[in-house]
C-alpha cells in the first residue's frame, strides 16, 4: 500500500509539471506503459492470496483511473495553451492593406524557349549558342547558300561595316551558323570520330529586313542539328512528331511532311501540322486544314564538307522554326508586333509566372 501511495503522489507530480504535451506523454509512459510503474503493480496480482489480490487489484484500477483523469485534465491545458500560443504568433491583422501582386513576368518568348529545351533535352539534345554579329562565310558559304541568293542581298540581310581583313559582318539571318560552328570544333570532330554523335539545338535572335503583321526585322529560331554516320530520315520525322505532339499537347496531332528546298539540307521537307478553321478560330490537331510550321531535312553534303567533315562517312539532319511563330499558335496571340511594343497590360496578360515556367 506504501507503494501506492509514493507512485500516485510521483504520477500526479510529474503530470502537473509537464510544461508540454511531449513532456506529459514521457510522464504517462513513465507510469502506464509497458514497463510503466503501474503497469509494474498490475503484474504483480498473479502472485497474491485471492482476498489480497482482490482489494490490491481495486486499489490499483483505482490508481490508474485517478492518473489518467489527470492527465486528461492536463492534455487539455496544454493544447488550450498551445492553440494560444500560435493564433498568438500567426495572427494577421487584417488591418493592413494587401500585399502588392508580384510585378514581372516572363515573356512568352521566354517561356516557349524553356518548353522547347525541355522537350528536346529529353531526346538528349544541349543547348549551343553563338554570336548575332556573324561574318559571310559561317552565315552563307558555310551553309551552302551561293553568292547570288536572295539572302545575300542588301534588301533582305542587315549588313555591317567589315572587317579590317575586309571580312562582310551581318546580323545573322538565321541561326544556322551554330551549327557550322558547332561541328567545326576540334573536341566535336574528335567526338564523331571516336563514334559518338552530335546533337544540338539552337535558340536565338535573328535578323531580316521584313516588318509587317507576320514579320519583324528582329525575330527568335530554334534550329536542331544531329550529326552522326547512321541517322536517316526516318529519324528526323520520329523527332519531329514527338516534338510538336509534346509542345502543343496533343497526343495524336497529325503531321504531313512536304518536298521542298533549302540550300542547306538535300533532301529537305516542309512539316505541317493538322488544323481546322471554325467560325475564324484555328483549332490546332483536329479538321480537314494543314498549317506549316517549320523546315528541315538531311544536312547536305556541301555543308559537311565545309564543316571539315567527310560527308561519305558522316550524315543528319537538321530543322528550324520560328519561336515566335510557334508561341502565337499555342497561346493564341494575334499579332506579332505586340512581342517587342513593351505594352505592360499585354505582357501581364500574356506573361508566365517564374515558377510555372515550365510544365
């Protein structure tokens, strides 16, 4: 019975002194868990005469009963105090005016140019990059476009004072010259002749002399160039399907690939994709209509070669489209010119947040 009474006085101590709930269940283990001191007591009925088991018994439950109301009793003091405590530091005083929405956003060029290189980083393409200002050759002799195509011209190229060697400068026109760039490179051409393979896409500005709806003297490409000694051009329509089903987010979009001609690639193909037109509403991957999208083809022997590699060993292909181009189908922008007017209420209109930049 002197145990009784030294465990409930200890029990009830330890529970009115737990300053929390993590310190008030340390006490109720302490007494009623498995090896708890109460819990102790009760294993001690089995070796007791039965008058003495059975008054030890009622005395004990009676125990054990007081401690729990006890600690009922206790649970609920703290948790009010708890709850107290942290409407006390989480309380807002609605007072205080808003606060502001978050200023800035990303551009839709932007936006679809971290689209693309997601989609095409899956596929195992990196990002190349290089200069605006380019010279004659990796901007047109490189790439196979003769001296009197129309691209040269003054009309339709923005041409820069040249060189001191008297080298042309012009604003790129397209942003092929990355490629040229890219496989000229001793660590690629070393790459490639060890058997591996080259495979790059290339996002930026370019420059032509065109201004109206459709066009803009400043504009974004996205090209793609894979270099290697197998792939063919079942490869490229593979890739091109995946690509623009994943971008415009239809599973079965369908893709029609047309002859046609570049300088720089031999064979070369335009790609459409299907779309119908209802009530003046384009409706991209159903209906009986086709819209073109983007060029490519089989990179042409010329181009290898002048890249310094042996076109007999060495092959691929390579496309280009327009970011902006693509950015109006999917977003449903109208007019190209208001991408660079820097009106404020288009770019919160048509903007993304920073932190669903990419789906």
């Amino acid at each position: 019975m002197d145990d009784l009474s030294t465990i409930r006085s200890e029990a009830l101590d330890a529970v009115q002194a737990a300053a929390d709930l993590g310190a008030l269940e340390a006490a109720r283990v302490a007494v009623l868990g498995k090896k708890g001191s109460v819990t102790g007591l009760m294993k001690t009925l089995g070796g007791l005469a039965p008058e003495q088991r059975k008054e030890f018994g009622a005395r004990v439950n009676q125990l054990k009963g007081e401690i729990e109301a006890a600690l009922d009793a206790r649970k609920g003091s703290l948790s009010a105090s708890a709850l107290e405590a942290r409407l006390a530091s989480e309380k807002i005083d609605v007072t205080l005016p808003a606060r502001p929405a978050a200023e800035g956003s990303l551009h839709p060029i932007g936006q679809v140019m971290d689209e693309v290189g997601a989609i095409f980083g899956e596929m195992g393409f990196t990002w190349a990059d290089g200069p605006d200002i380019e010279d004659d050759w990796h901007n047109f002799t490189a790439l196979n476009i003769p001296p009197d195509h129309p691209a040269r011209q003054m009309q339709d190229t923005f041409y820069l004072p040249p060189r001191a060697d008297g080298t042309p400068m012009v604003l790129r026109t397209h942003t092929s010259p990355v490629q040229a760039r890219t496989m000229l490179n001793k660590d690629v051409q070393k790459r490639l002749a060890d058997g591996g393979s080259l495979r790059i896409i290339v996002p930026g500005r370019t420059f032509r002399i065109d201004s109206d709806a459709t066009h803009t003297p400043m504009f974004h490409q996205v090209e793609g160039l894979v270099i290697d000694r197998t792939t063919h051009m079942g490869h490229l329509k593979g890739c091109l399907v995946d690509f623009c089903r994943a971008f415009f987010e239809v599973d079965d979009l369908p893709l029609r690939f047309r002859p046609s001609y570049f300088p720089f690639t031999e064979p070369s193909a335009e790609v459409d994709i299907g779309c119908s037109w209802k009530d003046g509403e384009l409706k991209i991957g159903a209906g009986d209509s086709w819209l073109e999208i983007l060029g490519s083809g089989m990179v042409h022997p010329n181009v290898i070669a002048n890249c310094g590699l042996d076109p007999a060993v060495y092959q691929g292909f390579a496309f280009g489209m327009g970011i902006d181009r693509i950015a109006m189908l999917k977003y449903g922008i109208p007019d190209l010119r208001a991408f660079f007017d820097a009106d404020l209420r288009w770019l919160r209109h048509y903007g993304f947040s920073a932190l669903e930049a990419v789906k």
